[in-house]
C-alpha cells in the first residue's frame, strides 16, 4: 500500500470495515460493493484474489506469504489450501489481515518468515530483495508467484518488462520462469494471458482486453521455479483464463479458461461458486465453445453498416432455431455474443439464463444493448447526433417488432442488472434506480461523428439536427439501409432551404408547407427548425401522409394557402408535365405574398449520371432511353414506372425547368444551383412577390439559369451514351 496520508487513511477505512462485517470471505459482496475508491478495491473487491483463482493450488500446498497487506490474498489463500503462513511485519495491517482470516485454523499471520521448505510462495514486489529472500524458503520444485506493475516498481530489472525480469529471475537461482500478462494490473486482474494466444488467437485476446491495442503487459505475474523446469501452477494447454467479477454479485461472478484442443482452441466458463442460485428465474450457468476466428455482428456492422436489416433478421432467425436448444440461456443470445462466421452465425458465451424470457424479450434486450454499443462506438450507420433512444427504436424498425419497445426493455434491464448486482431483488429501490438513472443517460447519449469542438453552436442547421425527430417509417421509400445516408440527405436539404431564406431575407414564415412530403425526411427537419410555425403537408400516399402527420406534428392539406415557406423535393423528381403544371399551380396558389418556395429538379447532371448507369433504377430500359431522347430534344423527359407513381423518372433542364414554373407569371426564380442538393439535383428557388427578382442568389456566380454550363439542351454535348 502506498504510504502518506491517503494511505493511512484507507487503511483505517478497510480496517473499520473488516471489523464489522459479518461476512469475511474472498466473495464477499458486504466488502465488495462497500468499495468506493479505487484504492480500496485491491482489499475489498471480488476480483483481488482473480491472480491466485487463475492458478491450479491444490488443497495439500503449503504457501508462504511475503507481504500480507490486509489480508485480501491471505483469505482466499486460506478458503483454498490447508496451511498458509502469511507475514506481515507492519502491526496495524497484520492487525486487519487477522480480522478477514478468522475462523480460517490453517492459517498464520507473522512477524516475519519461519524456516521451513514451502510449495508456494507468494510475494509482494515491494518485499526488499524479493527474488533472492523468496528462494530459500521454497522446496525444490516449489514456485514463487510474483506479481509486477512496471510503471510502478521501485526495481530497475522489473521496470523493464518481462524479459528483464526473465534474466533476473534466472540470475537469483531459479530454473525457469512463466511470465503471464495481467490486465487491468495484478491487484485486480481480469484477463491473465499467454504470450502464445496474443499470438495465435489476436481477435480473441483483443476482445478479451476489451479494447484493441492494448498493451498486454503493464502489469504481468512471474511463476519462477525452483529447481524444475515449468511451474505446475499453471498447465501447458491453458491459454488464457478471464473473470466476470467487477459488477456481480458473489453467486454470479464466473470465470472462464481458454484452453488449447488440437490445432484450435476452447473456452470453458464457470461460475466461481458451486451450484449458484436461481432468483427469479435468473442465474448463471456452465458452458463451453470452441473458439472460432471471428468478427461479432456488432463488429461487423461497425465496418459494414449497410448488412443492418440482413444481420439482424439472421439474428432473429438464430433466437427461433435455438431457443428450444439452449432454454434460459436464450436471454444471452444477444448480437455480441453472436459470431459471424461467413454464412454461419455461431452462439457464444451464454453463460446467463433467464427463465422467464422467452423471443420477443430477448429481440428487444438485444436491440437494446446493441443500441448503446454503437451509440458508444459512434456508429457511422446512425446519423450525426442521433441519441441512443433514437437508433434503439430505428434497429427496432429494422428487426421488424417497431419502434415502441425501448422503455419496457429498459426495464427489463433494470430488474436484471439489479439481481445480477446483489443477487436479489427485494429491498433493492435504490440500487435499481440508480441503474435506471445511468440507463436514461445512455439513451441520451448522441452518435458524435466529428469532435464536438468542430460543432458550431450558432449554426442553425446544426441545431436543427440535434432535436431532430429520427424516427424512421419500415415503408419509407427513401430509407435504403443506411441511418446516415438518409440523415445527410435531410441536412443537405435543410441547409439548401435555410439559405434561400436567409438569401430572400425572409421573416420566419408562421406556415410551412412540405409539398409531396413522403415518410417526412425533410418534414421533420422543418419542424425542428421552425417549431412554432404551423406545419402542413400535402402526399399522394395515405399511409405515409398519416405517418408524417402523426410522427412530426404536421397537419395534412388539399388547399393550402398563406403559405410563407415551401418545400417540393418529391413530387417533381417523378411528375410527367401534367404533374409539373399542377404543382407551379399549386405553389402559385399557396404562397402568400413574399412567399418562397424551394424546389429540387432533376437537372443536366441526373441525365449524365444516368447516361452512364450510374443512377439505379427499375424502369424498363427503352423508357429511360425514350427519356433521354426527350430530355436531349427539349429539355424534358419523363419515364412513368408501370405501377408505382414514386419511381417514375423525370429529367429537365434549367432552361425548361424554369420557363415551366414560371409560365403562369406569378412566381418568380429567386435563386438557382446546379446539382445544388446531392450530385443529381439542381435547387431552385421561386418567390411571389411584385419586386422582381430577388438578389441574393444561390448560385455560386451570376450565371444565368440555361447558360452553356447548364441548361442540358440539345447540342450542348451534355449528354452522351445510352442508358
């Protein structure tokens, strides 16, 4: 234990609390959960004796130990083997670690060593001289267990790492040495490891570290051995073994070995606790699984985001195929412990059960854990600043159980984490809520795509996204996969109207009229950017007219009118010329006075990219030629799809574009971008006013709408190829 004042203060508080407690033992939860700080942890937590429980002791040892401390080691060493004779020369820490050792007759805590051969000795690195004290009092063949933190030792040979220590141990006499990683550090070690599985099995120990590019050896354990050549402690075939102590209650806590079986390897979990208890239908069990090189669907999906929809219904159909399989374990059946292993997804690590879950609580845990990874992940599949509430209720869209699940699966979780932690629910109020508290944060949380510096606080279209309602329809036609392709779509039409009206200088309009509104990808953006105006939306489509309305409090219209701000991003990109005069009509009719309406066209650059198979699409081939052949002749081509109205194709040049709009002389063009919105459409922008045109436009210089860059007419050499 470091020394000042801290550390006798710790030491007081761990001594207090060893005196009263009621239960002493290495599993105590009345010591574990009373931990606050993390320098009262290595005393009192489940995990300090993690380092002894990964090696094979048998009961007949006989273990010396250098350097008692408190006792933490002593008592797990005394629940293990028959005789333990632990020292410790400082009076108060012996003191203490008398306390957590009584009613334990082998052991005996001392002043300073006795003579006599041991088995095992356990030192602490601060022992002076430790490698050369620790051998005379080990039997031939005997081992000395070692435990070191390099960045924190006062010896220059451990300082160095593991292969100094090698050369150091070799140096005080001892035949040979194992060197076993130790993560986070030995005082709490939750992954003991092999040099040999970092590397033969690099995913896996990754995974096991938790992070990747750990350093695996910050902290490490030395088995030196006395006169013999490899330490029994630890077997040949044994890989790796990890720990599921931390946040559990004693009759959860589990450990797991990964051992080597022929050219692969296996992992075997326990539980810590013979025969644990079943508390509401939860507990934890035995298994097994034979280590497979590869990636989690969540690993996969953070490089892969477009295979959402595919995985996740693999998943379901995985929970279906195995539930009469695996019963209660079914409840750890989630995404992360689901290996994508080419075609074949692999269940693993189901060491949980639950026997009052069945499929549908189980889809809704996963989404819900899934969620908050790839919200902590920043997944580029979820749009800048979506919360994790928010990509919850869409993955719930994807799997195909709606939206509507999160909060009873938040609860749900609640319950469970609060039996997991104590091992019981009664009495338990204010752990759950507690758990209920960090669990609404986490669904607060927003995907952060770029560092939050790099935000700009007063940009009104970054405000606008960051309360932006990101609820997303299963039918919307203009969700192809992708969360953030949909979501930059909605920003860059959002940001192309707030320029036209801060170019217009127009007031903030007090109605706003989505015109062909669809599933409301931009619907909602207005909304957020214009709160207090009256929303109205105009759709052909009932179901996504009454979605949109529902969804972001628009209301629906067949005759708008007083309108201050439009937007027509649909109806256009898919009208023949009818359809075109009905709109300029329609807006001509509905703008109010200074009104203005935005506008996404088609233009020159949708018929190259379509010219050159670059836009997908499923009309009939000699439809798009035709409309081709239509556009390059006037201007304007329409192919209508046989059955569905939204995937017709439309195409027109500036020129026409605007003399089609404008021909009725009550609308004028306020501004014009080619390929302003996305590579294929061009933005206009109209206004109905007496004032003529307004200037301000958005093109980026004063080209005239139908100049030689843009008007895609015949002869202009726009256009070439077939379709």
């Amino acid at each position: 234990m470091p020394g000042g004042r801290a550390a006798d203060a710790t030491t007081a508080f761990v001594g207090a609390l060893i005196a009263g407690a009621t239960d002493r033992t290495a599993l105590s939860d009345e010591l574990h959960f009373a931990a606050r700080a993390a320098a009262e942890r290595p005393h009192l937590d489940h995990g300090a004796a993690n380092l002894l429980r990964a090696l094979d002791i048998p009961a007949e040892t006989r273990v010396l130990q250098l350097g008692a401390g408190t006792g933490a080691l002593t008592r797990y060493l005394g629940e293990t083997v028959d005789a333990v004779d632990a020292v410790e020369p400082d009076a108060e820490l012996a003191a203490i670690a008398r306390r957590r050792v009584e009613g334990l007759p082998g052991v005996r805590i001392l002043p300073a060593p006795p003579e006599g051969g041991y088995d095992l000795v356990v030192a602490a690195e601060s022992v002076p001289d430790v490698l050369t004290s620790a051998r005379p009092h080990l039997r031939p063949g005997g081992t000395l267990c070692l435990p070191i933190v390099p960045a924190e030792s006062t010896v220059d040979a451990f300082r160095l790492g593991r292969h100094s220590v090698r050369a150091a141990v070799r140096a005080a006499g001892f035949s040979s040495a194992t060197v076993l990683g130790c993560l986070p550090d030995p005082r709490l070690a939750r992954l003991v490891l092999t040099e040999e599985i970092a590397r033969v099995h690099p995913r896996l120990t990754a995974a096991l570290a938790g992070e990747p590019g750990t350093d695996y050896w910050r902290g490490f354990v030395v088995l030196a051995v006395h006169g013999e050549t490899g330490s029994p402690l630890w077997p040949s075939d044994r890989l790796a073994t990890y720990f599921n102590t931390a946040e559990r209650a004693a009759p959860w806590a589990t450990m797991a070995e990964v051992l080597r079986e022929g050219e692969g390897a296996r992992v075997l979990r326990r539980p810590l606790l013979p025969g644990p208890p079943t508390v509401e239908g939860i507990s934890v069990r035995e298994c097994s699984d034979a280590v497979v090189d590869a990636p989690t669907i969540p690993d996969v999906l953070l490089d892969e985001p477009w295979r959402s929809g595919e995985l996740l219904g693999r998943w379901r159909d995985l929970l279906a195929e195995q539930a009469p399989e695996v019963g209660p374990a079914l409840w750890d059946l989630l995404p992360h412990n689901v290996l994508v292993d080419g075609t074949v997804l692999r269940p693993i690590d189901l060491e949980w059960e639950h026997a009052g879950a069945g499929i549908p609580e189980v889809t809704q845990r996963g989404l819900l854990v899934l969620a908050h990874y790839l919200t902590e992940a920043n997944w580029t599949g979820a749009a800048e600043g979506s919360t994790m509430r928010e990509l919850a209720a869409w993955l719930g869209v994807v799997a195909g159980i709606g939206p509507s699940f999160v909060d009873d699966a938040l609860e749900r979780e609640v319950h469970f984490a609060t039996v997991g932690s104590c091992g019981r629910s009664a009495g338990t109020g204010e752990l759950s809520a507690a758990i209920r508290q960090v669990w609404r944060q986490r669904l607060d949380a927003r995907v952060t795509h770029r560092p939050a510096e790099a935000e700009d606080a007063s940009d009104p279209v970054g405000r606008a996204m960051s309360v932006l309602d990101r609820t997303i329809a299963p039918d919307d036609d203009r969700f192809y996969g992708s969360i953030s392709g949909y979501f930059e779509a909605t920003e860059a039409a959002l940001r192309m109207i707030l320029r036209a009206v801060g170019a217009a200088e127009l007031d903030t309009p007090a109605r706003v009229l989505d015109l062909g509104c669809g599933h409301g990808p931009v619907l909602r953006a207005l909304r957020a950017a214009f709160p207090d105006a009256e929303l109205l939306a105009m759709e052909e489509d009932p179901a996504a007219l009454r979605f949109s309305t529902e969804t972001f409090g628009a209301s629906a219209s067949s005759d708008p009118a007083d309108i201050g701000l439009a937007w027509c991003g649909r109806a256009l990109c898919y009208a023949d010329a009818t359809g075109w005069d009905r709109v300029a009509a329609r807006l001509a009719g509905a703008l109010r006075e200074d009104g203005l309406a935005v506008l996404a066209v088609p233009g020159r650059r949708a018929a190259e990219l379509l010219a050159q198979g670059r836009i997908g699409h499923d009309l009939p081939v000699p439809a798009v030629r035709r409309a081709l052949a239509d556009y390059r002749a006037r201007g304007f081509g329409h192919a209508a799809h046989p059955r569905l109205a939204n995937r017709s194709l439309t195409l027109t040049s500036a020129d026409e574009a605007v003399r089609r709009l404008l021909r009725g002389g009550v609308l004028r063009l306020a501004g014009y971008e080619e390929a302003g919105l996305g590579e294929q459409y061009d933005v206009l922008v109209l206004r109905r006013d007496a004032a003529g045109r307004v200037h301000g436009d958005l093109a980026h210089d004063d080209r005239a709408p139908g100049s030689s860059s843009g008007d895609g007419r015949a002869g202009d050499g726009g256009v070439d190829g077939e379709a």
